[in-house]
C-alpha cells in the first residue's frame, strides 16, 4: 500500500488497519518513497513484567503468619475490641518511634 502524508494525516486508521493485516506501508513525499512502515509480528510481546519476575515476588512466603492469607487479612481488618470479646488476643505490633 502507498501513503501520502496527506493519507497518514487523515486517514491514519486506514494504514494502520492495513498494517494490522501485515502489509507494507510505503510513505510517498511528492511522489518519491520516503520511508516504509512495516507491521512489527510476532516478535513483539506483552511488554508488561511478569509477576513471577518482580524481584519481591514471594517476599513473604516462609513467614507462618502468612499461611492462610484469608485468616491474616481478616484479622487485619477485625476491630482492636472484637478480639478482645471472643476471647483471642490480638498480636499488636510495636512500631519504632522516630
């Protein structure tokens, strides 16, 4: 396909449908080609890390607190005084002045 850069201004859609569908896009100044626009394929991929690789990934994974997640958010987020009316204490945790 050819494009002027009449055709890349309104009618960019258009040559990126075309590329979507692995053709060449040949850009055309004054009737000479100039450059050309090739569709990139499969080399490209999701450019997003994977979670797998984020250097703090699994962190937490030998701390025994942290066995049951559910458990541990939900003891997070109960009350200072519902612990105390079922009879469990609590683990408070001491924060360092500054």
């Amino acid at each position: 396909m050819n494009a002027t850069i009449v055709d890349l201004r309104y009618r960019m859609k258009e040559v990126l449908r075309a590329i979507d569908r692995g053709e060449t896009v040949t850009v055309l100044y004054r009737g000479k080609a100039k450059a050309k626009l090739t569709p990139v394929g499969a080399a490209s991929h999701d450019p997003r890390p994977k979670t797998k690789d984020q250097p703090l990934f699994g962190l937490w994974r030998n701390r025994e607190d942290m066995r049951d997640p559910a458990s541990y958010v939900r003891n997070l987020r109960s009350s200072r005084f519902a612990s105390i009316e079922t009879g469990k204490a609590k683990p408070t945790v001491r924060r360092k002045s500054r």
